[in-house]
C-alpha cells in the first residue's frame, strides 16, 4: 500500500523531477533562472521543454497547454497535442522550446477593459518557470502569464508577479541597511484557507438559483441552522469524509499542500487549509484546488459551492490569506523574536504594513470587492466592511511605548494552568486571536479575513505587496541619506507608529459602536458595496503608487475597474433575472395550485356540511392569495428595474443604480416568496428546501 509520501508531487514537474531529468549544467541555469530570475536562452528552453515532454509523456499525456489566469476571476487553457507527423505516415512526439516559452491564444474573447479593440484578437503566453508544470488528465499544463499584442497585461498572475519582484526590491534595501548584504531576494508566502459548502447533486439540480448564480435566492430559514454552534469542528458526516479524503489525494498528487480539513460554522459547510507557499505558486494552487473541489464532488454525487454567500441567514464562506514575508534564507521578517521591543528591524517592518494599511485601505477593500462577497462582509460572520488592523496587547504596548518615548517592561509569559495534573502545562501566547479583525497580527504573519470564497488570491495580494513595498521604497529613501542612522530609524518608527495608529484596533469589530467611532471619530473608510469601492482604484494616489512602483499602467488599472464593475453589474443581473423567472413561471404556479386545491377542498367541506366554516382553508387561501398579488407586484417592480439598468451605458453610473435600485427589488420579491413557502404544503414547493439543502448531505 502506498503512502502520502510515495505519490505526493507525482504529477509535478519538481525540483526532484528536474534535478533527476535535466543536465547538470541544465538545471543549474534553470535553478538561477527561478531564484534570481535571470533571462532564459533558446538552448536552455529546448532542453528544458524536451525533458518536460518525456516526463509528460511517460505519465501519460498526449496535449500540453499554456494555463493561465485572464480577468475571469477562473483559469484558461487551450491544448494542443505532442504529436508532429513522420515522413512514413506515422507520427513523433515533439515539444520544441518555442512552445514552452511562448503561445498564442485568441485574446478576443476574454475581458480587456478595453485594452484592445474587438479586432485585436492577438494574445500572448508566456512561460513562468518560478510555478511548477504539471499533469491533469492527460495534458502538461505550463503556467503562464498572459498579455496582449500590445504587451498589456490581461491577467491576474503578470501584476503579482510584479509586485513580488518590488517588494522583493525594496525590503533588500531596508536589509543591507541593517547590515544584511547575503539575502538575494525576499519573498511573500500565503497559506490561503479555503472555506466551502456541499449538497447533494440531485437537489442542486432542482435549483435554477443554484445553477445559474451559485447561491440561493429564494428559501426560507429551517427550524435548525447553526444556532447550537454543534457543526463547528463536529464529527465529519461519512459521505463527506470520503469527499475530503479524495479531495486531499487529487491535490497532493498535484503538489498542492493540503494540511487541515474540519466542519466549519454553517451545517453542509467545511474548510481546507493549505501549507504556506510562495505567493506566486500559493495563488496557482489555490485556483487548482477550487477547480478540484468541484471535479472530485461530481464524483461523489455532490456539489461543491464556493460562492460567498450561498444561503442568507447562515455563515457565508470567506478564504483568509495569511500573508507573511521572508528572505530566501528563511528568515521571517515579521517574526518579532523573543523581545520585540528591542529588535529594530521587525519593527521597521512592522510599522511598513501599519502604513501600508493604513494608506492604502481603500485598495486592500477594493481587491476583495465582488457582488457575492457584498452579502458576506458586515455580516457579523465576516470582518465589516471598514479596514482596521489586530496587533494584540503585547505589541499594542511595545508601540505605545516606543511613541512616548518610555522604557517597555516586557509581557510576563502566563503558564496555563488547567487544574488537572495529567495535563500538559504551557505557556500562553503573548497575543490572542481576533476573529473579528480584517487584517490580525498572528505571531509572525498578518491573516487577511476579507477575501471571499471563490475569488482569487492574486489581487489581493498584489495590493498588499505593493502597498507594503511602497512604505519600503519611502523608508529606504529617507534612511539611506540619514546621516544618524539609529537615530533616524527611532524617528521613523516612533512618527509611523502616532500617523497611523488610527488603523489599529484590538477590539470587537462586529460592534456598531466600532463603526461609529472608526468612521467618524478615526476617519477610516467604509465602502459597503462594490459599487462604493471599486471606483476608488483610479483615485490619484493610487495611480500614482501603482504606477510608480511598475505594478501596473494606468490603462491596465482603468481596464480592471471597469472589467470588476461589469463583473458586478452582470452577475446581479443574472441573479435579478432568475429571480423574476422563477418567481413569475415556478412559485407563483405552485401556491396557485395549493390555493386552488384548499378552495377546492374547503367547497367539498362545505356541500357535506354547509355549516362548516372552513376556517384553515379559508385563511390560508387568503393569506397565500395576498402573497400572490405582492409577488406579482414585486415581481413586475424588478423587471422594470432591470430595464432601467439596462439603459445605462456608463459602468460606474450602473453600478450605482444596481446598489440602489435593483438589489432593493429582488429583497421586494424575495420577501413574500420565502414567507409563502412556511405556508404552502411541501408537495407543491417547486424546489428543495434549506432543510433539504443543508442537512441533505450523509
């Protein structure tokens, strides 16, 4: 019987892969290409791709593909065989360096932003040796970035990359200033966790909400939901086990880092959390295991639901990033060591994300911005919508300390004691953990909470990577020219620490009275909606930094507000117009069809005993009519408001109108529907029910 270890990364084209296939010179010149990002030539491609292709091969594979990231928020591949034809009629097997390094696929398709003219159907992609290829099916997929004829970029991995590579740049400056003159690079690394619902295919299928927009929109509350907190960490159910267990041997053939798996808060929902990775290949992994989730639920009869908010009235599903930076040796810039108040250099980079944060919150709420995760944020399930940052007492006091100018006594380690001698005692960590904060301080790395279930990680972590490298770039000037440099840094740290401490709360952020006091006292930002935040990434000083810092050209920001506010735009449309059909064709017939059948039965009653009132018949078919003529009301109402949005050309404008116009009238339809449902008798309910939804899964 094998092991983990026996197939883990067996679909890989690895280090172990590369080391055993390629030349010795070979790898060499690859390895230095993938740590220090030097230039690729035709010899080393041609190499390179041929050992790939036996690999491939021997493993199966008759296509390869350049996979890639474009705009969709999913990935795009296009496959093309190994076969070339022989002379004799028979074929060979052929994959050159020109293709490993360089594909062409239309690009006429997929969303520019208006980057490109309709007629400019020309795209490039191009190979990123840094993230491994790898097998699926039958099929070598090759990572890549994707560009357009004009050299723009259409995707979401060519920007991370960049800012990995400025980020990378501007905290080496800030090492050789502390002396560190071995470090080559430095790196950000993420352990995105994964949170995600299951049903049963069959009742999914019955579901045209489901189908079309990955969420419910109709379905009323079920007598049990989450209220005994009994699902959190409980016994995972057998048919989900199963699914885990499958799920867990498909991704670590692939590489991918699957390390915790439990029930997560919502009934039917769970959670996968991966070992940290690099940002680049964290990113990769993160958009295979989603694609995964679903392939292996199909077979196991199930569905795998990554929207964020699948059903109203339980927990919606997040996908927390937690983010951290380090150097090639190892060494965690964001580990504060045994005493944090005396390690200058962690506190430096401390204080970059604080004013990172705290500068560019509008950019960090913008990248995570989506018409499903809208439902989800300010939930009391998920961070709010204001950006705020969780450090915990001990650091709180190291900076208070260090802004007045005062001696920092310490944090006394606290032993555990849990009353009973057989158990282990421990000390307890100097800070907790804030489930309620957006962006909270975990020991050595900062958790992210905002991210939505089904977006992807890049986007959020090219803002905070070059956020951060932007605070970098501006200590670094000025202390590169400070004539005292210890006296400088106390400066630097102690002025960041009294400009931006508005950012930092350690407190409950679930609170109104947080809200209150952060947008009105502190001045935070508070963007409910895509439509209030996506605007704010053509604001001036965000140009300017993104620009400035190469992660992006004006047109390519330009192209992503308006491809995320179309995004918006067209899956709230999608949603408004299920939401009509089925109301008008499927629940309105069907408490028609009860409403006649209680008439029916109430006359019957009534020619056996003219003195019956009838009275549960009678209410109820009055109460079920009412609801009939408001549905139809209402329903009327939203497709006037969808022909209205329809009118509006420019994308912000209709982006607008859809927060305050159309997502109002699909809640004016939803209402009475959900209300009919508790009274109409479950034989004549068109659709399976939040009961059978949540708890249909054995």
């Amino acid at each position: 019987m094998s092991t983990v270890s026996d197939y883990f990364g067996s679909l890989v084209f690895d280090d172990r892969v590369m080391r055993a296939k390629l030349p010795a010179k070979v790898y060499a010149s690859l390895r230095k290409t993938i740590d220090e990002g030097s230039e690729i030539d035709s010899s080393l491609a041609n190499a390179v791709a041929e050992a790939m292709k036996n690999w491939a091969v021997e493993h199966g594979a008759t296509h390869y593909t350049h996979w890639f990231q474009p705009l969709t928020g999913i990935t795009a591949e296009k496959h093309d065989s190994f076969i070339t034809p022989s002379p004799d009629g028979s074929v060979i097997m052929e994959f050159s360096g020109k293709e490993l390094i360089k594909g062409e696929p239309d690009a006429s398709s997929f969303p520019s932003g208006g980057l490109r003219a309709t007629f400019e159907a020309r795209g490039y992609t191009a190979w990123d040796p840094t993230s491994y290829a790898f097998i699926k099916g039958k099929t070598l997929c090759i990572p890549t970035a994707f560009c357009s004829y004009g050299g723009h970029a259409l995707d979401k991995k060519t920007p991370l990359l960049r800012s990995m590579e400025v980020l990378s740049k501007q905290a080496l400056r800030i090492l050789r200033l502390f002396g560190n003159d071995t470090a080559k690079r430095v790196v950000s690394s993420v352990g995105p966790e994964q949170e995600y619902f299951l049903v049963t295919k069959e009742m999914y299928e019955k579901r045209p909400d489901l189908r079309f927009t990955g969420r419910t929109l109709f379905g009323a509350k079920p007598p049990k939901g989450q209220e005994l907190d009994d699902h959190y960490f409980g016994v995972i159910k057998p048919g989900v086990q199963e699914y885990m267990q499958d799920l867990n041997d498909e991704l670590w053939k692939l590489g991918i880092l699957a390390k915790t798996e439990h029930n997560e808060v919502a009934p039917a929902q769970h959670e996968l959390a991966p070992i940290y990775s690099t940002t680049n290949i964290a990113t990769d992994h993160n958009q295979l295991t989603m694609e995964i989730m679903q392939k292996v639920a199909a077979r196991h009869g199930l569905v795998c639901l990554l929207h964020e908010k699948p059903f109203a009235g339980v927990n919606g599903s997040g996908k927390h990033n937690n983010w951290s930076i380090s150097t090639d040796s190892g060494q965690n810039l964001l580990s504060p060591g045994a005493t944090p108040y005396e390690n200058a250099q962690f506190l430096l980079f401390l204080c970059a994300v604080i004013k990172a944060v705290d500068d560019y919150q509008d950019l960090l709420r913008l990248s995570v911005a989506t018409a499903g995760n809208d439902h989800r944020l300010g939930a009391n399930e998920a961070p709010p919508a204001v950006i705020s940052m969780f450090l915990g007492d001990e650091l709180n006091e190291v900076l208070e300390a260090i802004e007045n100018d005062r001696p920092y006594a310490g944090t006394k380690k606290m032993q555990m004691k849990l009353g009973v001698d057989v158990l282990p005692k421990f000390n307890r960590d100097t800070t907790d953990r804030n489930r309620t904060s957006p962006f909270a301080f975990t020991g050595n790395k900062f958790e992210f909470r905002m991210l939505g279930s089904s977006n992807s990680i890049a986007c959020a972590n090219i803002m905070l990577n070059a956020a951060v490298a932007e605070s970098l770039r501006i200590y670094a000037d000025r202390l590169e020219k400070a004539e005292d440099f210890e006296s400088a840094l106390h400066e630097m740290i102690r002025k960041t620490i009294k400009d931006h401490k508005r950012i930092i709360f350690n407190g409950n952020g679930y609170d109104d009275a947080w809200i209150k006091e952060a947008t009105e006292v502190r001045g935070l930002a508070n963007y409910r909606t895509t439509a209030d935040c996506m605007p704010h990434l053509m604001d001036e000083k965000n140009v300017r930094m993104l620009t400035g810092l190469g992660v992006f050209t004006e047109d390519e920001l330009r192209s992503r507000r308006d491809i995320m506010l179309e995004n918006y735009c067209k899956t709230v449309l999608i949603e408004a117009n299920t939401m009509a059909e089925m109301a008008r064709t499927e629940i309105t017939p069907a408490i028609e069809a009860y409403t006649a059948d209680l008439a029916k039965a109430a006359s019957a009653k009534k020619v056996i005993s003219p003195v019956l009132k009838c009275r549960y018949e009678t209410e109820l078919v009055e109460k079920l009519s009412g609801l009939v003529d408001e549905i139809t009301d209402n329903t009327e109402l939203l497709e006037q408001a969808i022909a209205k949005v329809k009118t509006v050309e420019d994308i912000v404008e209709e982006s607008a109108l859809i927060r305050d116009m159309l997502i109002p009238a699909m809640t004016q339809v939803r209402v009475p529907c959900d209300k009919a449902e508790t009274l109409t008798a479950k034989k004549y309910w068109p659709f399976p029910t939040y009961a059978d939804l949540l708890f249909g899964v054995k």
